[in-house]
C-alpha cells in the first residue's frame, strides 16, 4: 500500500510536485501514526533525496562571471586588474577617475550595493574603461547616479568595441528616480567584444540637484566561449634551491603556449618562459632557478587567437641559495649562473685550469645565458664578483 502511494507521489515525468506543502500532501496520502513512521521516512527519502542529489545541468553556453570587487584592493585608485574564473578585466577611468571604498563610504549603502565599490574620486565626469583578456558576448554593471530626491533620472551609455573597432552602444535610464538610484546598464552582442567604456551621458531631464558621476558594482560578463584548454593537474614543488613545475592538458585544441609566471608576493606577476603547445597529454616541465622564500606561481595558457586565462595559483616555500649554482653542469653550448646575491648584477669571469681568465662577463645579471660553446672539453672554473661577495664553482665543459 505504501509503495503504491510512493508512486503516486512522483509522476510519470519524474518531476516532484511542491506546489503543496509536503508535509500536507504526505498526510493526504498516508495515515500517520506511530508504527507508520519508519514507512513515512522511507517515502520522504524516495521524494526527497533525488531532488537534492540529481546531477547539475548547465547549459551549453558559456556561464556568467560576476565581479564584485570584494577582493580588489581597498582604497586604491583605478587602474587595477580583477581575474575571475580565467576572465581577466582591467579597469581604467577617464579624468580623475574612481577608487575602490566600502559601499557605504557616504554613511549610507545604495540598495543593490555591498561590498567595496568602485566609487568616483571627484565630483568631476569620469568615464569607466574596462578591457577584457577574452571576447565577451553579454556586460551589465550595476551603478548609481549622485542624483537627490530627482523625479526623473540621467541617461548611461555603454559603449563596446572589439580590437579597438566599434561594436555597438547602448543607453539605459534609472526606472526609479530619486537618492542614488541604482540601476543595471548592460550591452550584448553575439559578435562578441573585448573592451567596454560607461559613460555618463545626459543629465536628468528636470532635477537640479545632481552630479555627473556615478559609482559601480557587481560586473558580470559572458565570454564568448571558454579557452579549449583543460589542466589535468599543475604542481609545483621545492627542490633544493629551485622550484619545479609541471602540468598535463587533457584538452589544448587551438592553444599556443604556456606561460609560467612567478611571484614574491602573490600579487605581482612576471614572465618566466614562453613554451610552446605539445598537444594534449603532454607533459611540461619547468624549473625556476632564480626562486628565493616564499613563491606563487601560475599558468598563462594562451589560444592562438591571442585570448588567455590563468591557472589556479601555487603557494610553496623555496630554501635560499647559499652557493653559487651553474646550470646545467656539465654542459655543452651554454651555461646560466645564479647567486642569492642582494646585488642582481655582478662580474663572472670562467678561468683555464691554468688559471688563465679565458672570458669575463661584466654587469651579468643571474640567468642570462653564457655560451661555452667555444671551450675546449674540461675542467673550469666560474668566478661571480659583487662588491661585497666572491663566489666560485667547478664545472665541466663537454
């Protein structure tokens, strides 16, 4: 009996009817009492459980992607970069420009508004530029005009461009004047676009008692389509001095290259290779000699089309060098040096085992590349002078 009315719980197209509570529909169909419960519990579990664990379904499109400037740095000024989930945004402004501050910097929080905003540095016009490291099909930006007790709103642009050409623009009036109101401005295009400028573009038709800027919040953006690249993994680990990264792709349809990025900070980025696509399955490898304490690493992967995204970052603790190292030893065609010299330049000098000074390499910075190419096979020895340090080592010249 109770199994039957289990069934006729759940229709034939398997969609759980709520349109009542479930507790009520459960007593409408069931006689509860005391022995039932464990019967009772049974059905609730039937109902209730593949609602809750049925598998997510996304559509096919590209997912929205929300910025919210919650983790921007507070109080500085415009220009900044946000990435989020791959999608890199740089924000610029016109003029005087906009600052991120807490939402409620005036001592009240426009409705909509949360967070650290993008707020403008001066009662002067400003325009918002925003550029994106991906071809975008859909922008809207939540803002709210310095407008009091108005009866009618000002009118915002935004205008979007792809590679520096025009796409299109559109305008969009505040629905409901008054104190700030806040409204969504948005612009899409199947085309797609890379860039998008929002403008202050007419003030309200009879309010007196308004300002041409603006503050911003809560961007979102639907790339086009995402990067054809998937990392089955990127690890990074500290061996001795150095730091060695590794990465497979399942997926590198159109992608051109990798590019392996360090940090001392986990803010500032910059390049420490280019290498090119393998192919999916490959498996990279590079070693970063030049690592010193704490390190952050990441991947730009970068499609062929010039577009790319950012691999999760990678924290690790690298052991200082205390020794002069020269990579690889032995070696054939040429030779990097590094120190953990305070003073990056420095003079290297390779001596004979005569003890002839064979070359000498003023002002070298580490990791240039040193060619040996020209060296007769054997034993030599490299010198690295600083002003307050002389280092030396042995290497083989095969």
């Amino acid at each position: 009996m109770l199994d039957s009315t289990v069934e006729n719980l759940i229709p034939a197209d398997g969609r759980h009817r709520f349109d009542i509570p479930l507790s009520l529909k459960l007593q409408r169909h069931l006689l509860i009492h005391q022995e039932m419960r464990p019967l009772l519990y049974k059905a609730i579990v039937l109902l209730i459980v593949p609602w809750l664990y049925r598998p997510c379904q996304y559509n096919a499109a590209a997912q929205d992607v929300l910025f919210d400037f919650d983790n921007a740095p507070y109080q500085s000024s415009l220009p900044i970069t946000q990435t989020v989930n791959g999608i890199t945004a740089v924000f610029k402004a016109t003029g005087q420009g906009f600052s991120i501050q807490s939402a409620n910097v005036m001592g009240f929080t426009p409705a909509g508004l949360s967070g650290l905003i993008l707020y403008p540095n001066s009662i002067n016009l400003s325009d918002l530029l925003i550029k994106f490291n991906v071809s975008i099909v859909d922008f809207s930006i939540m803002y709210a005009a310095q407008e009091l007790a108005c009866d009618d709103a000002e009118t915002m642009r935004a205008t979007a461009y792809k590679n520096g050409t025009l796409v299109g623009t559109n305008t969009w009036i505040a629905a409901s004047p008054g104190t700030w109101p806040v409204d969504v401005l948005t612009f899409t295009s199947a085309q797609g676009f890379d860039s998008v400028v929002v403008h202050y573009d007419k003030k309200p038709p009879t309010c007196t008692d308004y300002g041409t800027i603006f503050m911003a919040d809560n961007m979102k953006v639907t790339p086009a389509s995402t990067l054809p690249v998937v990392l089955n993994y990127f690890k990074c680990e500290a061996t001795g001095s150095s730091a060695t990264l590794k990465w497979q792709a399942g997926e590198e349809t159109n992608l051109d290259s990798y590019i392996p990025e360090y940090s001392s900070d986990g803010i500032t980025f910059s390049t420490l290779a280019y290498i090119a696509s393998e192919g999916a399955n490959h498996i990279y490898q590079f070693v970063h000699y030049n690592a010193k304490g704490t390190a952050w690493y990441r991947l730009k992967m970068v499609d062929k089309d010039g577009s790319y995204k950012y691999s999760d970052t990678r924290k690790l603790f690298v052991k200082p060098n205390t020794d002069l190292r020269v990579i690889p030893n032995p070696a054939t065609d040429l030779v990097f040096i590094y120190t953990n010299s305070a003073t990056n330049t420095k003079t290297i000098k390779i001596i004979s085992p005569g003890g002839a000074v064979i070359k000498t390499i003023k002002s070298y910075i580490d990791g240039q590349p040193i060619s040996v190419a020209g060296l007769p096979k054997g034993s030599y020895l490299i010198k690295a002078n600083t002003k307050d340090r002389v280092w030396s080592k042995l290497f083989i010249k095969m």
